[in-house]
C-alpha cells in the first residue's frame, strides 16, 4: 500500500465518512480508510431515514423542542440548534448529488417516528434509506480523483505529538504502515455490537473511542448506550431491526397475553421516545417471564405495509412470518453509542487537527437519549462542519520524522472466545437495566482482559470498560441509562461524565465552550 501524505484523512466508510471525504475533495487529497469494505457500514443498515424539518407544516423550532425532550436534560441547546438549523440544507445537498428520496406529488414522503410531534422523516426506498444514500455516495467517492480508497485497514494508532493528531499507523496484510494527513476525521462509528443481542453489523465494536482515548482525546456520556426497542426475537435469527417507521405509520405493540401496553406507560404510547418504549417492553417480559413481547401490523393495509417496508417484509417473510397478517417477535437490542469522543461545535476533538463525526463522536445533540433518525442528520450535519473548520484553519504540516516507518504487527482480529466474554459481561451486567453489583463484577473482568490482551481486543475491553465505569459512575436512572439501585432522575446529575486517559473521572455541565 503506498499511501504519501494526505490533506485529510477520513477513518470510516459510513454516512458521515463519506459524506466528510466528499466535503473535503474540493480542498484537497484525501485518503478514505476503512477496516472492512465500502459497503459494510453500520449506515447502511439504517432503515427509518433522516430527520429534518422540511415541510411547511413543521420547522427547525419544533424539531429542537422534540429533540430536547427526548434528551432528558442533557442536550446541549447549542449544538441541538446547530442540528436543526442545518439540516434541511443537507437534505436538499443530498437531492443534489443523486440520493432518489421517495416522494410524493407535494413534495418529499415524510414519515413519523417516536418522539416527533410532527411528520419529518425523509426516506429512500421505504424502510431503505441508508443503503440506498450509502450506495449513492460511495458511488461518487469510487469516481471522484482527489479520493483515494484504502479498504480492509485497520488503525491501530493515531500519531499525536504534542497534543496534534498527524495521521495514524495502520495494518494491512500484518505489516504497519504510516498515513499522514494535515487533518484527520474519524467516523468509525459505535460500540453496540459490543453486546450479545445487537441491530449493528459485527464491526461496531468501538475501536475508534478506544484510538481516540489513547491518543489523549477526552470522552463524553458513555454510559447512555441506546437499546432499540423492536429488534426481530426469532430463534436463530440475528437482532434484525424493526424500524420505529413502523409505530410511526400506527403498528401497535401487544404483551405476551394480546393486550396493548404501551399507553399506561406513557400517554404517547406506541410513540413514546425509545427509552420509554424499550423500558416498558422490558418491564412486560419480566412480568411475563418472556423473552419478547409483539408487534402487530395486522390492522394497518397490507399494499401499504408491503410497499413503505419492503426489506422489513422480506426479511420476516424468510422466517415463515408475513408481517401483514403475523405478529412480530420482538425485543429490545443494543443498538447506538450515544456517548463518544467529545468534540466541539466544528466537530474538533480535545486533540488538535482531530476531527470526529457520526456515531463515534459526543456532540451533544443526543443527551440521554437519542430522538429517532437524529443519527444519519448529525452525520451530514457535523461531517459538513469538520470539513469547514479544516478549510478555515491553516493547519502545520505533518512532520514524518518522528515516527518508525513500517512494521510487522500482530493479527488484529480478536480470538472469537475473548469477545464473547466481553459481549457476554456487557449483555449481563451493562445492558438495558443496570446495578451497582453488577457493573463492579464487570469492570473487574474486563480490566483484567484489557491488561493481559493486545490489540483490537485490548481496545475492545477498554471500551467496554469505561463505558461500564461511567454507567457505574452515574447513580440515577436518566433516559438511556437504567440503574435498578438507583431508579430515580435525580436533578445533581444533570452533568456531562467526562473521561479522559490518565485522569479519574470528572463531571462538567455543558459539553461546549463556544458559541455556534
């Protein structure tokens, strides 16, 4: 691989790696890196699509109330305004480079999804939107000169020398090589499939919080991981997701006994935040001692049902269910890293010339709990910026000298026994309900793995560490985070767990220092 010194260099191959390497093509080289191949990203799987405040019934000013209080006290307001404001902007930039959203004679389809008060979710291809944005940019990335593609590379550092990223060491075919770049912009997405029951792909395993970590960048909110509330309960079958459109467009879920449920939880019922949801789904298996509840279509058009979730449909129909006349298994699955590197309005990290965009970052829009098809419109949102931000500043040249050249390194994919334990231990004791007994027993058996382990497994316990430390740290029940020992959202807590290599823990109320 020869890959000479680069403007920028973009980690991730999702929405918002793509999205960023694009941005930046019109500045300058970039070298676009991913572990796996461009068409195995977590975006890809998205099905809902992106929120966006589009139609004139709707505006920026209802989409910041919905995601404020969706966020249970911890959204930043700034950059929950940056979001809103911005993200029509990136819809109609999408429009232009090609993405077919699926429309109707007034204008774009808008579909409606928990927590909004209003119909605001652009999708393409029915229940398909991010495959089909994901196989459009890729497209454009594949043809564009300035975009050199690096596929199957793993980072296994990132180069920092006196508090500056530079660029990263990375593998490829057990030999480590330097790539160099005035700018560096991770989008490696999250660490969801750090658990037994996940809607993400198998790479999701956080190595990008654990490179970040290590190269001195603060972390922010990690404990807040997002339990999907309907992800497919077949034997057999992996945690398919069933995307949250589907109670949009009025699916109802029913206990174990057939009865609907959701409305004594919460008066928006089937349309609660995905806390509320997944928690109350929780709390009727454990009544019921069963492992899934159901989600039923039956009562919705079947022409209807087959067209606006085609994949959905597909995919239930190769388990012997037909979505519109069976009732769906269904139980919560680990499913977004809400927590991440921690960065600034511009997207810039506590590390200079480091960039982080997409799920592997803490911006600050999501707060205790992410508003639904938030995630793809923070990609597009926060990539643009990153983009903007590098552009602006005149960044120093990287400096090759200070660093070996290539290596021979160890295989870096994880015995598969070691990363079962890890999943196994955050299954148990960090998952959607947690306890003070439990977390203690995790922390201390993914600390002695992280110590004796090199490597992607080594980052893989480390992650899974701190996210269970700063779940253990946090002792309230606020969205996402459940502590059964401490079952109350207790007011002092409305802080920011910050965690940063070499330092204990520490709380601070606002994630931003500056003004939008």
């Amino acid at each position: 691989m020869n890959a000479p010194e680069s403007d920028f260099l973009v980690i991730g191959a999702g929405l918002a790696g793509l999205y960023a390497a694009l941005r930046a093509a019109d500045y300058g080289r970039v070298c676009l890196l991913t572990k796996t191949s461009i068409s195995e990203t977590n975006s890809a799987w998205a099905q809902g699509g992106i929120a966006a405040a589009v139609d004139e019934n709707d505006s920026p000013q209802l989409h910041r109330e919905d995601t404020l209080r969706a966020g249970r006290g911890l959204c930043d307001e700034r950059a929950v305004d940056v979001l809103v404001r911005e993200g029509p902007r990136c819809i109609k930039e999408l429009d232009h480079l090609g993405v077919a959203f699926d429309r109707t004679p007034s204008g774009y389809e808008l579909g409606r999804e928990g927590g909004h008060s209003r119909r605001r979710i652009v999708h393409a291809g029915g229940s398909s939107t991010g495959q089909r944005v994901v196989a459009r940019l890729s497209e454009l990335v594949l043809q564009n000169p300035n975009i050199q593609l690096i596929e199957h590379t793993p980072v296994i550092e990132l180069l920092a020398t006196d508090g500056t990223c530079i660029g990263a060491r990375v593998a490829r075919e057990q030999v480590t090589q330097i790539v160099l770049a005035r700018v560096t912009i991770l989008a490696t997405g999250g660490a969801a499939a750090l658990y037994q029951r996940t809607t993400n792909p198998p790479g999701a395993t956080g190595e990008g919080i654990a490179l970040a970590y290590l190269a001195g960048a603060e972390l922010a909110d990690l404990e807040f991981i997002q339990f999907h509330p309907t992800a497919l309960a077949v034997p057999g079958a992996r945690s398919f997701l069933i995307s949250e459109a589907v109670r949009g467009e009025g699916a109802y879920l029913l206990n174990p006994q057939g009865e609907r449920f959701m409305i004594t939880y919460d008066e928006r019922a089937e349309l609660a935040p995905r806390d509320i949801v997944a928690r109350a789904i929780f709390e009727e298996m454990r009544k019921s001692k069963a492992d899934h509840v159901f989600l039923s279509l039956r009562h919705l058009d079947p022409k209807l049902v087959r067209a606006r979730f085609a994949n959905i449909y597909e995919t239930c129909l190769q388990h012997g269910l037909d979505i519109t006349r069976d009732l769906i298994p269904v139980a919560p699955a680990a499913h977004y890293t809400i927590g991440g590197v921690r960065t600034d309005l511009w997207a810039e990290t506590t590390v200079k010339n480091l960039f982080a965009i997409g799920e592997v970052s803490c911006t600050g829009v999501h707060g205790a709990n992410r508003l639904a098809s938030n995630s793809l419109l923070e990609c597009l949102v926060f990539a643009r910026r990153a983009v903007e931000a590098a552009v602006r500043h005149k960044f120093a040249s990287s400096r090759v000298q200070q660093f070996e050249g290539s290596r021979t390194c160890e295989p870096v994919t994880p015995r598969t026994p070691e990363l079962s334990w890890v999943k196994q231990l955050m299954t148990e004791h960090v998952g959607l309900v947690r306890d003070r007994a439990g977390l203690e027993y995790a922390i201390q058996e993914l600390s002695a793995l992280e110590a004796k382990s090199s490597g992607l497994l080594r980052d893989q316990a480390l992650v899974a560490r701190l996210i269970a430390q700063s779940a253990l740290f946090r002792t309230e029940t606020r969205g996402v985070h459940v502590r059964a020992d401490f079952p109350n959202e207790d007011p002092t807590w409305q802080a920011h767990i910050i965690v940063q290599k070499d330092r204990p823990l520490r709380l601070e109320k606002q994630l931003q220092t500056e003004s939008p």
